[in-house]
C-alpha cells in the first residue's frame, strides 16, 4: 500500500508557516516567537517521524520512504525568499536544525541505528570534533545520535549545557524536534 506524498508533508503546509513568520514581527528574545520558529520546526520533524513509521510498518519499501524524506528536505531547505534579514536568519537557524533531522533519518533507513553507544556520547564527540573544526564529522556524530534516538535511546537535552552555540548545538536542537515527533508525533496546528 503506498501513501501519497501529501500524506507526509507539502510545500503548501510550510509555505504556510513561512507566511505566518514573515507576518509576525519575530523577537526572538519573546516567548511567542520563539514558540512559533520551534513549532515550525517540530511540524516538519513530525513529518520525518511519520515516514519512519510508516517504513518501520512496512506500509512504504525502503525506496519510497528515501523518496518521501528527499521530498520534505527539499521543500523545508530551499530558499524561503524572506526579505526581511532577521527573519531569514531564524529561518535559517531552523533549516539548519532539521539538516541534522533529515541526515539521521535518511541514515535510519539506509543502514539503521548506529551499533553501539548513547546519544549523549556521539553528541560530546560532535562537539569536540567542532571545536577542531572538522564540521564533517561533527555532522556525521549527530546523524549517529540521531539514529539511536530513532530507534528507541532518549538524549538527555541537558547535554546543551554542555555544547558551545554552533552548529553541533543547532543540530542536537534539531534532535530535540526529532525525538519528540518519534515519541508522540502529534499534528501542530497551523493556525
């Protein structure tokens, strides 16, 4: 049985959200903004998280659920054509969040979880290989973390704390979104 791709997610829903924020006059000091930036996050995440259940159902082939994840990277990480500076930097901190988010589960269904380890122990080896500037593997370290949050190990987001701002940081957020939309992949509400 194969499910249509707006099942999953559209370029529409995000159109929708990128209209909201253009709308709102983002402070991301502010509580509702900050909000509004994380659900727009979440939302896309749930998307992801809803592919990788329907490819650990059986009900999309390995192939298709590839097809659907390429998908919903390509609408959330093209060009949002924001005018406003601010705005696009928010947006873009997002999209970097979620780069980590479609790695893991790309990296999920081609070859599953990492082996061995925890979470929190690839995320310190993201963060000390960032801190050599080797962002390829930092990267890589998150995608591990992110393939054991799938399948089943919770990250301790504490681990925060621990990790400078930067991208390891902007990734591991991502993870949050991740493991939130694998453990109860609720619909966020446009509106």
């Amino acid at each position: 049985m194969s499910t249509p791709p707006e099942a999953f997610y559209s370029e529409e829903r995000w159109q929708n959200w990128i209209d909201r924020i253009e709308a709102e006059d983002l402070d991301p000091e502010d509580e509702s903004s900050a909000r509004l930036l994380l659900n727009l996050q979440d939302d896309a995440a749930i998307a992801v998280a809803k592919v990788l259940s329907a490819y650990e159902e059986g009900t999309v082939e390995e192939d298709e659920a590839m097809a659907e994840l390429a998908e919903i990277r390509e609408i959330v990480l093209a060009e949002p054509g924001i005018e406003d500076e601010e705005t696009a930097f928010l947006i873009d901190g997002v999209q970097t969040s979620l780069l980590c988010v479609f790695a893991a589960a790309e990296e999920f269904v081609a070859a599953g979880p990492v082996e061995e380890g925890e979470p929190h122990a690839y995320v310190q080896a993201a963060a000390d290989a960032e801190a050599e500037e080797e962002f390829d593997a930092a990267l890589a370290y998150c995608v591990q973390a992110g393939t054991l949050i799938i399948d089943g190990q919770d990250l301790d987001f504490e681990v925060l704390g621990e990790v400078e701002y930067g991208l390891v940081s902007e990734w591991v957020n991502g993870l949050d979104s991740l493991q939130s939309a694998v453990r109860d992949p609720e619909v966020i509400e446009e509106e």
